[in-house]
C-alpha cells in the first residue's frame, strides 16, 4: 500500500488543489473521494485514518484541501459551499480522467452536506458515506453566530475557529442559504450510510435523523457513541473505516474481497 501521494489538479476556479493518494499496493478494485470538514484539510486524523485503512482493503482514496485550505493555494474567504462542491466534481474529474473515476463519495462535517449535494454530477458513484453531517449546509451559520453581526454590518470578519484564525464574508451566509438538501437527498439513487455521534456537540444528531428521513433505501444508520465531532480518536477513526470498508463491498462494483 502506497499512502498519501502527494498530486495537485486544478480547482474549479483555477487554483491548484493539493491532494494525496491512498493507493493500494495492487490495483485498486475501486476509488473513493473524501471530503474534509469544515476549515479542516485533507491531512485530518479522520481523513487520513479513513484512506490508509480504506487503500489496505484494495480501495484507493483521493483526499484533497478545498481552494484556500491546507495545501491548496486560492482565498478561503472568497468560497463558499457552492465553490466546495465545485472543487468535488474537479476532483473527480481528475480521478476520472487520470485513473477511474470515484465510486464511492465520502463526506465529514459540511464535506458530507456537500458529496450529498454533488453526487448528482458524479453518475459513476453508486454510494456515499456522512460522518456527523448536517442536514442543510446552513448550519455552518450557527458555528459563526457571535461574529454575524459584525460580518453583516462590515461584510466580513476575522473568526477563530479550532483555535485558527479565518476571514469569513457575508457571501458564504448568503450562499449557505441557497441551498435546501432535502430534494437532493431525495433524488440520491445511491445507497447511503449514515455515521453520527448522539453526543455530537457541534452538529447535532437530529441532522443524521432528517438525513435519514429524506433518503430512500438502501439507507443506513451508525451510531458512533461517544465519539467527539472531528474524530480526534483513533478508535472512532478505525471504527468507522472498518464498518465502511465491510459496508461498501455490497454497493461498490469490484469492492469485495475477491477471496470472498
């Protein structure tokens, strides 16, 4: 298994999007896309957990930092939730014009809002995977509460977020409102599976509920316990690779294990 090679492709809007790799030792049998959490970055305990442990079950895992995050070069302040889901499909079009392209779509935080919202433009996806998700990309909103009224009045704001310093514009308010999940939800044709933490102190768990709800089948739920938001432990992060690894042989085409 090679782990994290790095590579760059160019972002929806031109910038250079750095990336890395989980690659199997042998051919992949499948590929996945990750998405990170909100202001997190490819390189995430979760991220990189979930794509090593994914690469050894024969699956590889293209994680990437969205423009103006981690690695990748372009100005957070100017995105928003429609750029993220720009930034997917490029991704995935890099998968598929370089090798295949992703069969399954993975998503944490408002990464998993997102692959819900862009799963539409992926057609070769046949499943995806949240962790603790909310349900409309607008709950960012409430993580930026105590400084809303300083954007709304200047049109943007210095925010501490995870102990990290971010410009955030009125724009990324106003673009988080536009969207409405439940139809593309609704509309996935995918199998789903749901991972949430009924503790989840940042995104509540009645997200992973309305998620649910809006899905048709094949849909699934995961209790993640006591498992914090950001997944800072490595046992949650091994818990939810292993089930997903099992999960996605029934509904990833060449994802099972050949000897099985």
């Amino acid at each position: 298994m090679t782990l994290g090679n790095e590579l760059r492709f160019p972002g929806a809007d031109g910038h250079w999007l750095a990336a890395r790799l989980d690659h199997p030792t042998d051919s992949p049998r499948a590929y996945a896309l990750f998405a990170h959490c909100f202001t997190c970055s490819k390189d995430t305990l979760a991220a990189a957990h979930i794509g090593h442990s994914l690469a050894a079950q024969g699956i590889a895992v293209l994680r990437f930092d969205f423009t103006g995050l981690g690695d990748s070069s372009g100005d957070f302040a100017a995105t928003n939730f429609t750029s993220n889901i720009a930034d997917l499909i490029a991704a995935a079009d890099f998968l598929r014009a370089t090798a295949a392209a992703p069969q399954l779509l993975i998503g944490h935080s408002l990464g998993g809002t997102a692959v819900l919202a862009a799963a539409a433009r992926i057609p070769e996806a046949t499943a995806v995977a949240t962790i603790g998700a909310p349900y409309q990309a607008d709950h960012i909103g409430r993580l930026l509460a105590p400084a809303r009224a300083e954007i709304e009045a200047r049109g943007e704001a210095e925010v501490v977020l995870a102990q990290r310093t971010f410009r955030i514009r009125r724009q990324l308010f106003d673009d988080l409102a536009g969207y409405h999940s439940r139809e593309s939800i609704s509309q996935l044709n995918k199998a789903l599976l749901i991972f949430h933490s009924p503790l989840d102190g940042t995104v509540d768990i009645a997200n992973a509920a309305q998620i649910f709800g809006a899905a048709k089948h094949p849909k699934s739920f995961i209790s993640l316990d006591d498992a914090d938001h950001l997944l800072t432990r490595t046992a949650d992060c091994g818990f939810v690779a292993a089930v997903l690894a099992a999960w996605v042989r029934r509904y990833v085409s060449g994802a099972a294990d050949p000897a099985g």
